[in-house]
C-alpha cells in the first residue's frame, strides 16, 4: 500500500462513512470502544497514541500508522518520541516493522508535522 498519508486517511474516512450507513450498530460499538481506550487516566493520550502507533507498526496497519502519528502529534508527541516508539515496535517486529518505519512512519511525520 504505502500511498499518500493523507490520501490514506481520506480513504480510511470514506470506508468509515461507508459503513456508518450501512452497519450503524458496528461501527457505532467500534468508535465507542475506541474512544474508552484513550481517554486520559494514568496515562495521557500522547503515550496511549505513541501505543497505538508501535501496535499499528507492529501488526503492520499502514491506516493505523497514519493516524497514530498524527493524533500523537496533535497531542505534544515529538518526532524523537515517535521515532523511539517506533524504534520499540521494530524490536518486537523485525524486518517488516522496520521497512514500515522507514517508508510509512516517515511519510506520515513528513505529511503530518507542522
């Protein structure tokens, strides 16, 4: 995939709202279990998205990439801190973790930074 980080999410919105019209209860139950797991407890939203980013790295999710460095972004995240949970991804990922890093990761801090 490793298209365009904005495009991406774009594409991302449209499938969302695609679904919103056709599977109402679904994506109604996703959001609100996404929303549960980030809200601010012992730990704040720039680490539960610098979380979601080495997850979507991890499992290799270049929607969940996208989003979670420019949530983590717009949450006080450093390109250093980004780029060190990343690096903790690739350490459970290997290989493939690190090619997303250097190709995903990077795009989406480039589209995403401002």
């Amino acid at each position: 995939m490793s298209g365009d980080s904005v495009e991406l999410l774009s594409d991302l919105g449209t499938g969302m709202a695609t679904l919103q019209s056709e599977t109402p209860e679904l994506l109604a139950a996703f959001v609100q279990m996404d929303q549960a797991a980030y809200v601010e407890g012992e730990l704040d939203r720039k680490v539960k998205e610098l979380i979601g980013l080495a997850i979507g790295l991890a499992v290799r999710c270049e929607y969940c990439m996208n989003i979670h460095v420019k949530n983590a972004l717009e949450h006080g995240a450093t390109r250093e801190e980004i780029l060190e949970a990343a690096a903790v991804a690739v350490a459970f990922g290997g290989s493939p973790s690190m090619a997303y890093l250097s190709t995903t990761v990077l795009k989406a801090l480039e589209a995403f930074e401002e």
